[in-house]
C-alpha cells in the first residue's frame, strides 16, 4: 500500500482554465496529475482542497493523493518543479506556472477536501494603474479614492456566523447549507495595493469576490456600509455587489485539524 501524500502548491492562474481538470482545457490539477503520471509510469489521481476558477491565483493550495512509487516523497517537489518549468527545464511549451511548496506523509485517512477546516483568502486591489499588474491585480478605476473606513465598518458586520446566501453566484455545487463563519476580514491599504483577507470555515461560489465587489461600492460611496446587514438578512444575491473579477484573487492559506 501507498502513501498518503500532501502537497502544497502555488500557481499563477491566468493560463489556466481553473483547477478541476476539464478535457481539452489546461488545468492546474490537469497539469500536476501530468507530471505524476510522468514519474510514476501510471495515472495518479489527485484531490484539491479548492477548486478555484479561470484566473485565480493560490499561494497554498493543497492536494492529496496517494503514493506507491519508489521515488521519496520528500524528492517530489524537487523533481515536480523541473518537469513544470519552474526551474528552465519544463516540457516543451509549459511555462513554470505552477510551484510544489512541500510534500509531506499524512495518515491514511487524511484527505486534502474532507479534512480541511478553514481558508484565508487574499484579494489585491492594484492602485497604481501598472499594465504589467493587470493579471496579479484588480485594476478599479479610482482605487486610491477608495473610503477605507467605510469598507472597514462594512466588513465588520460580515464577520461572524450568517446565512451568506446573498453572497453567491449560482452555478456551483448545490449546498446543504449556505451559513458560514467568517472569522477575520481585514483589509489594509499603502500607497499602490488595497489588501483584502477573509479567513472561514468555508466559503460558497464566488463569495470572496463578491463581498469585495460590495465594499468597493462601500468605499466608492454608491452603498453605505450600514446596509451589509439588511443585505446580508435578504439573502438576495441581486441586492450585494458585484463580482469582483479573479485575477486579484489569491488562494492563501489551508487549515487542517
């Protein structure tokens, strides 16, 4: 019997068509089981812990899957980055996009989705207008008039325990439930980004952009941040923001028991 392995990735999104592999589409889980079936001789099925959308971007997605070759775990990433282009020596006409953080042996019934109990989300606002950020950023019109405060006192009443119902796009995987726990909203600002992290128990379809949609109307002016509470007791997605688009999008962190 295998290995229990976990990886930790990061990947720049822009040119892929998501995570979750889709036939004649380039995916970040595509492109990993790719490289695994390269060096195990055989397919090797793998289970993010998210499944993020065209163009966004992690700083630590996490997959498991399981693991019966000779080569050592701990040689993974290593070899993995190579094969990616990471280190200039990628198959033919892959850019290095994709980077194995860490492999590590987990117990046998770990599992990279099942066993995952909370996520921290990034999400830039690029101030500067720099055409070479249009891809790592959201490049909004007047960002650096953006009411700070009020996008503050905003996020202060999407933390905690509510029905986010309001806060979903329709399309993904129906859900049992739609209440979730925000337990952090911060958002921080300098002189060229606006620094949006939310960290939960989970989050439903699009939930991320769209509450930074809704408080960038916050901190246009075009909604006051008191009314995140009847919005959010409406359970409408049609009285929330907009969707902010993915490429400021960050997957950042995953928290396991």
């Amino acid at each position: 019997m295998g290995s229990n392995v976990l990886i930790t990735i990061e990947y720049d999104g822009t040119n892929f068509s998501g995570w979750q592999k889709q036939p004649a589409a380039r995916t970040v889980q595509g492109e990993i089981e790719h490289v695994l079936k390269y060096i195990a001789g055989h397919d090797v099925p793998i289970h993010g812990t998210s499944r993020t959308d065209a163009g966004v971007h992690a700083l630590g997605q996490c997959a498991s899957f399981d693991w019966d070759c000779p080569m050592p775990v701990e040689k993974l990433p290593e070899v993995m980055n190579r094969r990616f282009g990471a280190g200039g020596e990628g198959r033919s006409g892959a850019p290095g996009d994709i980077r194995i953080l860490s492999a590590q042996v987990m117990d046998d019934d770990f599992h990279a989705r099942y066993s995952c109990k909370g996520k921290t989300y990034r999400y830039i606002i690029d101030k500067t207008g720099d055409i070479f950020r249009r891809r790592q950023a959201f490049q909004y019109p007047g960002a650096e008039s953006l009411d700070i405060e009020a996008m503050r006192r905003a996020a202060s009443y999407i933390v905690g325990t509510h029905d986010f119902k309001c806060f979903e796009t329709s399309g993904g995987t129906p859900r049992e439930t739609t209440v979730r726990t925000v337990s952090r909203l911060d958002i921080e600002s300098d002189n060229t980004s606006i620094v949006i992290e939310i960290t939960g128990d989970g989050f439903l379809y699009n939930m991320v952009r769209i509450i930074v949609g809704t408080l960038v109307e916050v901190g246009a002016g075009k909604r006051p941040a008191d009314e995140l509470p009847e919005i959010i007791e409406s359970r409408n997605r049609g009285r929330a923001g907009f969707t902010a688009p993915p490429q400021g999008l960050y997957l950042k962190e995953i928290y396991f028991e």
